[in-house]
C-alpha cells in the first residue's frame, strides 16, 4: 500500500462509515430494529458480513454488531510525517467500508425494492442487477467450478468512450472471465457505455452490471464470499480461510477506469484482503511488492489495449485462448447471448424447419480432414429473416475412437456453436434450433463456419481420441430429411446402449475430481447408472475424459470385490475415495443417503434429505425456490452439506439419477420418494412411473407431493396417506 | 576552558569529534571537558584495557593464578599453560562460558522478579498491576498446556504465573519454551546437548564446570555455555518478554521522541534508567498523578517531564510513548545538562559514575532494588505491594530536588522522531490487517529478493569505540542491500537518534526494501525493543520458518545477527543464544576469546557444522555488513532464491492440486 492510497482508503471509509450510519439512524428512526432487512433470494444473509463476522444481518437491529465491529477497524487518519504503518490499517478500513456498504445496499432494498432486477437480464428500463441470488450464483458457480469462467474483473468507473469499453469487455469474455460493473467516472457508466455500443449486458453474456454505484463492489465481493462458502465448505466467520480461498481459487481483479476517489481506494483496499488486485488506467501510486495478492497489490497507467492482458498476468492467471478461424469473437462467455426478433437473419429448427445434428464413426481413409461442404444454399444466398431446414452431419475418424463417444462429440455441438458470437444454440439431435445474428452475417459469418469451429474444437478438446473430422451442411430439404432419417434410427440403438448399463456388469467405475479446484475434498464417483451429481457428466463422458486426458480429473476407478451390495460400497471405490479426497473420506455409498453418502461439492443439481414424520426422502432442485417440507430451501440445504462434507440424511445429485434403479436404493429407492417441486415432477413423470412399476406400484409420480399440496411434512402426510404413499408402510427409515 | 590534557596520563586527549557521532552527546562532553568532570569517554582513553584480559587469556579461577597464556604475537596458540595444566583453550572457554552465565543469570534474574510480580498481581494481592493482554495470557496458557477453556482468567493467570516461576528451579524436563522453536532446532539441540532444563540448574551446572578442575574439554565448555544461553533466550529472556506484555500491554506501533533534547528547562525532569519496568511502569502512573503535578507546580516548576535511559526507556517508550533521553553512554550525560532532578535506576547497566557526576549537580541518583545499590546513593526500595506509593516517594524525591538546581543549564537541542514498538503479533498484523495477518508478505518478499535477507543488530555501546558509529554505519549498509534491520536495547536508540527508526529513512534503502517499506509503512529498520526484548527476535524468526518458503529452521534463513558495539556480559550471553539458535552472529570491538585460536576458530567456523549458527568478529561496521550479506548470500543460494523468481501463472488444473487451506 502506498502512503498516498493509504491514507485515501482511510479517508474513504470514514466518509463511507459517516454516511451509512447517518442513513442507518434515519431508517432506524422510521422502522424499528425489527424492520427485516437482506438481499433477494439468499441463504447468506449479507453476505460479506456474514463470511467474515459469522454476523447472521436478519434485521436493521442486527446491524449494531457489525458497525461495532467496523468501528473498531476503522484506522485514524495517516499523518504526513513519522506516520505509523499503515497497510494493516488499509486493509481493515477496507474490510469495514464492505461491511458498511452491504448494510448500505440492504437498506436501498428495503427502501426502493424495485431499485435493483431480480433475475438475470436487464430490461430497458432499468440496467442493475444488484445481488446475485443464489439460484443465480450456483449457477454460475458451476463455471467457476469447473474452469468455464477461470474469474471475474471487477470493473469500476467507465472508458473514455463506448467503443473503448465494449472492446475492453470484449477482451474479458475471450478469457472467459466475468465482467462485474459498478461506480460511475464522469458522470458515464461501463455498463451503459455497453448498452450504448450495442453490447448485449446481463448474467447470460457474463456482462454483469451490478449497481450504478461504487458500492456495487460488495455485490461482487459477496459472490465470491458465497463461493467460498457454497463450494469451498468455509464456515461463516472464519474470514481467514475465506479470503485465502479467494486469493488462491477466485481468479478476479479490479479494473479502474477514470479518476480514483477515496471511496474507490477504500473499496479496492477491501478488495485486496481477497488477493483481488487493482490495475487502474490513469496514474495513481503502484504497489508492487507481494504478499497479500499472489503479486503485484495495485498497477496502474496501463493503456486500455493492454489493460486486460496486464491484469491476467498481475493475478497470476492463465487463461488459454481458442482461436477460431472465423470472423466472430468466440468463447464460452457468448454461450448465453440471445439472437431475437429483428436481429435473426438465419433461423432453423425450433419447430419452424426441421434441424439435425448427427455424427458418425468413419475409418480413417474414408475421411479427409478439414473438407466442409455446403450442400443448398448458404447464408448469403438468402435475405435477413429466412428460415432454412439444417442438418450438420459430421464424419469423425481416430484410432482411439470409439462408437460410445460420437455421442459426446456431437452433444458438444450445442456449446460449440453457440460460444460464437452472434449465434444462439438451442437442443441437440433432432431437435436442435439455431439462430444467426444479422451483425454475424455483417461480419462476413457464413454456414460454412459451423464446420470451421467444430473442425477446431474437436481437435482441440478432442485430439487424442479424433484424428480427422469432416462436416457436411445440408440446407436442401430432402437431403436434411434423409440425414434425419438415418440419424434417428442411430439414436435409438444408442440409447439402447445405454438404458443397457448396468453397474453390476461393469468392472471399472469414473472419478470425477473436477470440482476439486473449489471443493478440495470432494469425489463424485460415477457409475454407469449414477451420473455426477452436476448432472453433466456421465459414466460415458467420464470414460472418453479419460481416454483425452489420462492424467486429469477423471479416472478409472477399478471398483473391486463388494461391500455392501446393498449400500453400493466396493472396496477398490472405497480405496479410491480415501486416496482422492486426501484422507477425508474413507467410505462412499453410490445408493444410500443415511450410511456414508457420496461428499456433496455444491453443483448438485438436487439434494435430497430425509423426512423422518413421512419415513421418506424428499428432494428439491436448484430451480425452486420456495420453502421444502425439510424445513429449508435449496439454497440452505446447499449451505450445510456442500463444500465437499459428507452429511448422513441428506446427498447431493443430478436430475437424471432420480430415474435410477440405483436412487436411494439402500433406503428402498424411488419408493421412499414422498416430496419434490411440481416443475422437476412434471419433468421426470414418465421416469417416475417406469421405476415405480419396476417395484411394483403404478402413477408413483402421482403419490409424490409437491409444493402445491404442502411444504411442511404435516401437511403433506394426509395427502401421502390419502395416496397410499408406499412409504408410510416401508420399515422405518431413522 | 576545557581541559585539553588528560590529569592521569598527561596526554592530549581526543578531539570530541571522534567519540561520539551524536551531537547532542558531542556537545555534553565538551561541556563536561570544560567543566573538569570526568566521563567514561574520557577514562576510556586514560585507562586502556588489559591485553590479556580482553583476549580471555587470564584465568583467576584459583589461588595458583593468576595465569597469563596470551597468544603468540603471530596470533597463534601459545605453547604455555596454567599452572594447573589449564590449555589456553581451556581458560578462554571458561572465560568465555562464565560471561555467558552473568549475561544469563541478569536476564533470568530480572525475569525472576517479573513472574514473582506477575504471580502477585494474578493473585490481585498487588493493586496498580493486572492483566492488559488477555489474549497473549490465553496463548501462554496454551503453551504451558493448560485448558483454557475450562478455566478463568484469573486462574489461568495464577497457573501460568506458577508455571514461569517453576521454569527456574525444574530439574527435569525441556523448558517450555523451547517448543516455540522449529522442529528441527529442537531435534538438533536434543541431538548436540542443547536443550536446556530449568534456569538455575544449567547456570549452576555451568558454574561448577567453570571452577577449578572440573570441565577442561573446551568444546564440552561451549556447548553448556551454550545450554545456558538458551535458557536466557528461550527461557529468562522470554518468559520476562511474554509477562511484562502481559501485564503491561504488548507493544504496538507508537511515535516516539529521542535525545538528550527532550529534557526540559522548566519541569521536573526524572530518568528511569536500567532494564525492569515493574518500577518504570508505576513512575509512570506517578508522574501524571494530579497531586504529584500540583506537587511539582507549588515548586516553580511547569509540569513533570519523565523520560528513560537504556532498556527501562525502551519498556516504557514502546508502551507509553515516554521520550528517551539516551542511550548507554548518555547517562552521565544527562546528568551534566543540569536539569536531571534524579535519576531512578532499577537493574544492570547503570555506571556507578552517575553518582559522582551527580554530585557536581543537584541530581538524586535514587537506587530501588535492594541487588542494585550505589555507595552514596539514595536508596527507595520499591516495594510491590505498595507499588504507587513507592512510586510516588520517588517522584516526591525528584520534585524536591527542582528548586536546588544549581549552575546554568545547558540542554542540547537534538530531539528525533521515531516509530517504535514491533513486537512479533505486531509484525504480523501489519503485514496483512486484521483479516490476512501474516508473515507471509515478508516470507514472499525475501524469496522474490524485494527483501535480500534479516539482520539482528542489538546491544549496547562501549565506550572504547566512537560511540554510536559502528551500528548506524553498519545498519545503513544493510539497509542499503536491502536487508531489513531489527533492532533493540542501545542499539534502537542509536537508530532512533539517526532518524533511521521512521519511515522516511527508506530514502538510505535499496530500491526492494524501500518499496517494501513504502507498501506497509514501516522504517527499515524494526524497533523490537529491549535487550530482553531479543527473544521477540527469536520468536519472529520461528514464525518466518513456520510461514514456509524458507527452509525448516532457523539456520536456513538469510538472516544474521550483530553487535557491533558491545560491551556487557549480557550481549555475549545474547550473542551466544542467537549462535545456538543458528544464527551467523558478529560481534565488534573485542572478542573475548582471541587469545586462544583453538577456541576461536571453533566458535568462528565449526560451530556451523554442529549448531547451525556460529560466531563472527570485525572492527569496521563496513566489513561487519559485508561478511552478514555473504552469509545471508548464501542461505539464499541454498535455499535456490538467489535467481529471479519466474512469474507462475495458474489453470484450473494447478488450482485443483492446491491442498485446503
């Protein structure tokens, strides 16, 4: 820290402290302590306060603990001469002004609650996001989880004009990372100058504007504060591990664009206890020594071209970049960009033509690699608006291939088309809708690009096991019918394939360690019938993994002699577990949620939990909201078995596992089933009844309560008992 | 006009200029010359020292002697030997050994009286004391394995109090505090007789050896000297460091004024002057009594202006913001500006000369430990239990004495400001806030080389070198090489006069360490305090080994320790924990084993080996710093930091080999 930052920082969270408990006093005055306070949607309270303090902020009352404590770290000023050190004291103003702007942020909610959006897009009306709920940052943390998104820059201020921020954000979204906006340098606004330059803002293309004011920072610093809580297992107020987490696991930054005010050094000195560094680009003092960021603290008078460069190296990041050979700005960050209305040239699929996708195995010879060919018209043959039928028919050959993986390759279509810019990817097979963006064609994207970036991406992501790839387009209506054709009889033969499965008649199971660089101890173990608990990756991705990366976070796990064949316990998995989860855990069970459940990373798509009063299982999805008959939501139920914890009576799995033979088959299976939300009901019905009747009961999904019948278990016993829920006469499951 | 012969010897004495490189002091003896009073810097000059005795190679350990063995004038090892057989290797290791047993037995001694007060004060039987640092007395019970948790304050107070108090008389088992070391230093000590059992029994175990006819294996001698310096380091020194912050606060960083300029013309001026703040720390209650100020006012005088000498100023400095008004060689000084009303003295250090200089003036010279009294003096004894009373009757005494000023008064300008009160929770804090605290920013910066190593520079001053020259000459150097100071006992003071204890000395520093010093505010170099304050050194070295980076123990840092104007047996015994602890130590002016190569070359090269650590000796402060940056040289280069450090950038995969935090 340097003496000039230092003392701005302390000047900065006095006038912040000043203003925020003068506003406090005032509301205090006008509601009570009483008065219920917090952001939307959140099991984090406020969520700084609560990661650092271990300080639950449930009403305006309890925010007297927290000025308490911000009183205490608040420095006195730095003197000119023989001044005492001050970086200490820098650091804690910084903590203390985020303490003092969370409750800031809570009160403009309790005040203005439409101030801040609540979901994940801006409207024209109103541009700021404000706090992420936990829907949102499970979600998105996913991506931090498994290396899609390496980070975020925290961006304050604005460029000196629109282009030079929209190629600043850019920048950004080609490595991946998150862009946080907040605070205004002139009057301007990054975020605005985004909307202004035409750039598409919101969660979905990782442009996230936060709030129009510097304060917006605790948004961002929350979320990364949650993260270490959700998928780290860090425990509310042990601050310590908690900012280490961050400073070796969060990837972020803060860009300063525009004049640095006291209020902005005092948020960035905040910023700095995560291991967060600031690169700002005008010239303020640097401060280059290491220690609590992984290098450099503050760099500054960087010139906008190399801002973003300079700041990955600062943070010690390393991003790899796909070049494309196509005229679009490509890259996960573009994945969520929408293509609506007036600005879709091209569209197919989606029930308005018909669209397919479809991949064979080729033997080498029959392949040459890199030919894409057009068959019917391409993009520019036809005018703004038009709709074409589509099928993108891709011959694969390898010597490592295998007919098990076309599958995978061609599920990746989706992602790997949609990460270009100006195109949006919906489905897959037979099913696939695709939308091209005028501003694509503008830039010179033709059909023939589709192959180009599959031809790249396979053999990038691919290359040990695809030697060549050839992608043929066909946009002439018999010929997409005849593609359609033979492709669905392929589909069915491989979903035979798979419905085939069986973990009794496999030998070898698949690690899956990849959340390990957020949840340290955690290990999904994924059996042909037991999926991630992501839900994104199964027994068969997992084995391809293994073949493109025999080093990396999947591998094979020879499952040995049986334990437990009821429980799913094998020795060789048991073996393995202990080895991968550094000791932490000694025994898994693949179906059992009371003996030793399977650890819990925090990317489940559901958790299940025991409901003693129903002797049943209940199990909720990261999409539902409301209030569980366990007596907590999704995002609290999270809270306490995520972080890589085994958590008897409660685990964490993927949608598809609930279709299972193998769910909870320990406990009974399918027939202990006695809660879920109604959507993911409805989503799974026909699963839900083809199990029930493997056991002997028939319409099980419609013995399966939901919030619509209750959300208590008294409340939904009657029902259960009304339904003759084959639970209630199941032996006792506690 | 001053006098410009000497009276004893006749000769013409040396101009003031090369005694001292203070002003404030080079003005005093000119005073003092002019007014025919005799100072040390003056009988430095007229009585040299005895050859044979500083080169250890005098043994008076019996009636046979005294035997004289000094070395050859080639330096090398006489062929003589005592009349009882004693080698010349054998008398200088027992000289030697027992220097280090008086260095020890000082600071035991004075912690000894700290836990027989701190025990008191747990058992509330002593008002005016308490506990101001609960968190260091939960830490402390900790260390003594306590349950802390099922216990009060209050008993774990009485308990730890017990504990320390027993430390000195255990027969069995290590000292307690050895623990705090790294794991490997306590092997090696286990491993090379090192590891030292109760207080008293080491010193008396190194007594015995040291009589005539006992131990006469001069390695055998070293290695017990060696035992009973630790118990002062780890020990005495420690347990008397972690008592007195608990009951007087650990220090934090405070602003400080130095200098025989901060006596004033127009209050009562009283110095506190040695080494024990159990008497300082109720002087200072009693000077800020309302009732002794009305005191002080009813005899004409503004106020009452205390300030502290030696290590009792450092105690009080870093915890009071007390000014210091010098260092060693300052306090006859002080006396001679004329407006010193006493000088109060507890323990070590005090020249018996302060009582013939005072009594040219109206000064009280005014003794308080019944092991410390000075022929002539007055003697107040402080009693603990009574504490502020005591306290009060000897700044009653001092107020007295305003009115009797006699002679014109001639106070130096000099003042200096200083940031002082580094302790090692301090550090710790300062490098990374309430919520990151850490050694790991000064760990990162010594293996990215901002930072090119530590260095320990402590002790005293003495009066046969230029006062004060050696350590700031010497500190500048390092810190110009980028190697962070810390600092203590007279050796903190001579920095603070020189300006080097506030930030804005970065300006002597090499561009890393001054960037260092800029990120966290600091001086480049650390005041950490007293002379038993050394331990703080120790205590902070464990915590960069433990931080990790640098190797497993205390000898793998790129570190060194110094004493470049020493003078007591303290600084030896000092000298002597560091070497065991694995510190390159260099001491200056004499080394008091020179007569015997046998001994020196073992305590300057082969010690290593064994220990880890082993001792030094140059007489230019330039040369000093050359041979502790080749060393912290080469602990670079064997730790692989002596090359620039690549920039390492992380993927997702690196991520997930991290461990847990």
């Amino acid at each position: 820290m340097s003496k000039i930052i230092a003392s701005a920082a302390i000047r900065g969270a006095h006038k912040i402290a000043t203003r925020v408990e003068k506003k406090y006093a005032e509301v205090l005055g006008k509601y009570g302590p009483e008065q219920e306070i917090g952001f939307t949607d959140t099991a984090y309270y406020l969520p700084i306060i609560y990661a650092m303090l271990g300080i639950p902020v449930k009403n305006l009352g309890d925010c007297q603990r927290v000025f308490h404590r911000a009183r205490k770290l608040l420095p006195p000023p730095v003197h000119e001469k023989y001044h005492l050190p001050y970086l200490a004291p820098a650091l804690d103003a910084g903590m203390a002004t985020l303490f003092y702007e969370e409750i800031e942020e809570a009160i403009r909610y309790l005040e203005q609650p439409d101030f801040y959006l609540r979901g994940e897009e801006v409207t024209d009306a109103n541009l700021w996001l404000g706090a992420a709920n936990d829907v949102i940052m499970r979600k998105r943390g996913v991506e931090f989880v498994d290396g899609t998104a390496p980070g975020f820059a925290a961006v304050l201020g604005a460029a000196p004009d629109k282009e030079t921020a929209a190629k600043i954000a850019q920048e950004l979204q080609l490595k991946n990372l998150y862009v946080f906006m907040g605070a205004a340098s002139n009057g301007k606004k990054f975020s605005e100058q985004l909307v202004e330059a035409g750039v598409q803002i919101g969660w979905n293309t990782r442009l996230v504007s936060f709030g129009p004011d510097v304060s917006a920072c605790v948004f961002a610093l929350g979320f990364a504060s949650r993260a270490a809580m959700a998928f780290g297992g860090v425990t509310p107020g042990d601050f310590r591990k908690n900012l280490i987490y961050n400073k070796d696991r969060i990837f972020a930054f803060v860009l300063a664009l525009g004049f640095v005010s006291d209020e902005w050094y005092a948020n960035a000195a905040g910023a700095i206890n995560y291991g967060f560094p600031v690169i700002a680009d005008t010239p303020i003092p640097q401060v280059l020594p290491t220690g609590i960021c992984t290098y450099e603290h503050v760099v500054s008078n960087i010139p906008h071209d190399q801002m973003v460069a300079k700041a990955i190296e600062v943070r010690g990041l390393k991003v790899t970049v796909t070049e494309v050979p196509i005229p679009l700005a490509y890259g996960p960050a573009f994945e969520g960009e929408r293509v609506r209305g007036d600005d879709i040239h091209l569209e197919c699929g989606g029930g308005r033509t018909q669209m397919v996708e479809f991949s064979v195995l080729k033997r080498m010879d029959e392949v040459e690699d890199g030919t894409i060919e057009i068959v019917g018209k391409d993009i520019t043959d036809v005018p703004p608006g038009s709709k074409l039928p589509l099928a993108i028919y891709v011959d694969v050959a390898g010597r490592q291939m295998q007919e098990d993986f076309l599958p995978i390759l061609e599920r990746q279509i989706h992602h790997l088309v949609n990460y270009a810019q100006g195109l949006m990817h919906i489905g897959q097979r037979d099913i696939a809708w695709v939308r091209i963006a005028k501003q694509a064609v503008e830039k010179g994207f033709t059909l023939k690009h589709i192959g180009t970036i599959l031809h790249a991406m396979y053999h990038k992501d691919f290359g040990k096991i695809v030697d060549k790839v050839q992608v043929t387009i066909y946009t002439e209506e018999q010929k997409v019918m005849e593609v359609l054709k033979e492709a669905r009889a392929t589909f069915k033969t491989r979903d035979a394939r798979i419905a085939g499965l069986a973990d009794e008649s496999e030998n070898t199971f698949y690690s899956c360690t990849l959340c390990q660089s957020f949840a340290p101890s955690h290990v999904c173990v994924v059996t042909p019938e037991r999926t991630g608990l992501c839900g994104a990756y199964n027994w068969l991705d997992c084995k391809a993994a293994f073949e493109i990366n025999p080093t990396g976070p999947n591998q094979p796990i020879e499952k040995g002699p049986v334990l437990e064949d009821r429980l799913g316990q094998w020795e060789g998995v048991s073996a393995f577990v202990k080895q991968a989860s550094r000791g932490k855990v000694e025994v898994v069970s693949a179906y059992s949620i009371l003996t030793n459940p399977m650890t819990s990373c925090g990317c489940f798509e559901c958790i299940a939990a025991v409901l003693d009063k129903c002797n049943g299982v209940m199990t909720v999805d990261r999409d539902y909201r409301g209030e569980t008959p366990c007596g907590m939501k999704f995002t609290t139920l999270a809270g306490s078995v995520g972080g890589g914890a085994v958590t008897p009576g409660f685990v964490g799995h993927s949608k598809h596992f609930i279709g299972s033979r193998k769910f909870i088959r320990a406990e009974g299976g399918i027939k202990r089933l006695v809660w879920m939300p109604k959507q993911l009901k409805e989503d799974l019905r026909e699963k839900l009844n083809e199990q029930g009747k493997l056991l002997g009961i028939e319409n099980m999904a419609d013995k399966i309560a939901d919030e619509t019948i209750g959300i208590t278990q008294e409340d939904i016993l009657p029902f259960l008992k009304g339904k003759g829920h084959p639970a209630l006469t199941m032996e006792p499951l506690v | 006009m001053a006098q410009k012969q000497d009276k004893d010897t006749g000769k013409e004495k040396a101009p003031e200029k090369l005694l001292s490189v203070c002003d404030a002091t080079l003005h005093m003896i000119g005073k003092a010359r002019k007014e025919g009073i005799s100072t040390a810097f003056d009988r430095a000059e007229s009585m040299k020292a005895c050859p044979i005795g500083a080169d250890g190679s005098c043994c008076k350990n019996c009636a046979m002697g005294p035997c004289r063995v000094p070395a050859t004038k080639k330096g090398e090892e006489p062929d003589k030997v005592g009349v009882c057989g004693a080698t010349p290797a054998t008398i200088a290791a027992r000289n030697f050994a027992r220097m280090v047993a008086a260095g020890s037995s000082a600071h035991c001694d004075h912690a000894r009286g700290v836990a027989a007060v701190f025990l008191l004060a747990a058992q509330g039987k002593i008002p005016g004391y308490g506990i101001k640092d609960v968190q260091k007395l939960l830490q402390l019970g900790m260390d003594f394995g306590l349950d802390v948790e099922k216990m009060t304050l209050q008993e774990i107070a009485i308990k730890v109090g017990e504990l320390c108090a027993a430390e000195f008389g255990k027969q069995e088992g290590d000292l307690v505090f050895t623990r705090r070391a790294p794991l490997k230093r306590q092997e090696l000590w286990r491993k090379n007789n090192l590891m030292p059992r109760g207080i008293d029994r080491e010193i008396v175990d190194l007594m015995h050896r040291t009589h005539m006819g006992v131990d006469q294996d001069y390695q055998n001698l070293i290695t017990q000297a060696g035992r009973v310096a630790l118990v002062d380091g780890w020990g005495g020194s420690m347990i008397a460091t972690e008592l007195q912050d608990i009951m007087f606060g650990t220090p934090v960083p405070i602003t400080g004024t130095i200098n025989l300029g901060v006596l004033k013309q127009d209050e009562v001026n009283i110095i506190v002057h040695g080494h024990d703040p159990l008497i300082a720390e109720m002087v200072v209650v009693a000077c800020q009594d309302p009732e002794m100020i009305a005191l002080a006012k009813a005899q004409g005088a503004k106020g009452i202006n205390l300030a502290g000498m030696c290590c009792t100023a450092n105690e009080v400095l870093m915890r009071h913001g007390i000014p210091i008004a010098g260092n060693f060689l300052q306090q006859e000084l002080a006396i001679i500006t004329g407006v010193v009303d006493a000088m109060v003295v507890d323990v070590q250090c005090e020249m018996q000369s302060i009582h013939q200089v005072a009594e040219c003036f109206h000064t009280e010279i005014i003794t308080t430990s019944p092991k410390a009294k000075i022929e002539g003096a007055t003697h107040i004894e402080f009693d603990e239990h009574d504490a502020i009373n005591s306290a009060k009757k000897i700044v009653t005494a001092a107020i007295a004495r305003f009115p009797k000023r006699k002679g014109k008064a001639d106070i130096p300008r000099e003042t200096s400001q200083m940031v002082v009160g580094f302790s090692h929770e301090t550090i710790n804090y300062l490098l990374g806030g309430s919520f990151r605290a850490s050694y790991r920013p000064l760990n990162d910066n010594i293996i990215g080389g901002r930072i090119r190593g530590i260095a320990g520079v402590v002790g005293c001053n003495n009066a046969r070198t230029v006062h004060d020259q050696s350590h700031l000459v010497l500190i500048k150097e390092l810190i110009k090489n980028d190697v962070i100071v810390l600092t203590t006992g007279c050796s903190a003071m001579a920095c603070g006069k020189a300006g080097l204890l506030t930030p804005e000395a970065a300006k002597y520093c090499g561009s890393g360490l001054a960037e260092v010093c800029e990120a966290v505010g600091i001086p480049p170099v650390l005041h950490m305090g007293s002379c038993v304050d050394n331990s703080r050194i120790l205590i902070a070295a464990s915590a960069v080994v433990k931080e990790g980076g640098l190797g497993d123990d205390i000898s793998d840092l790129p570190a060194a320790g110094c004493a470049p104007e020493w003078m007591s047996e303290k600084a030896i015994a000092i000298g002597h924990y560091f070497v065991a602890s694995g510190v390159y130590t260099i001491f200056g002016v004499t080394f008091p084993t020179t007569g015997s190569k046998v001994v020196t070359d073992y305590l300057f090269q082969e010690l290593e080996e064994k220990w880890g650590g082993m001792w030094g000796f140059a007489k230019d402060p330039l040369e000093m710093a050359r041979m502790m940056i080749a060393h912290i040289d080469k602990k670079r280069k064997a730790l692989g930091i002596d090359k620039a450090r690549e920039r390492v950038l992380f993927d997702m995969a690196m991520r997930r080999e991290l461990d847990a935090v």
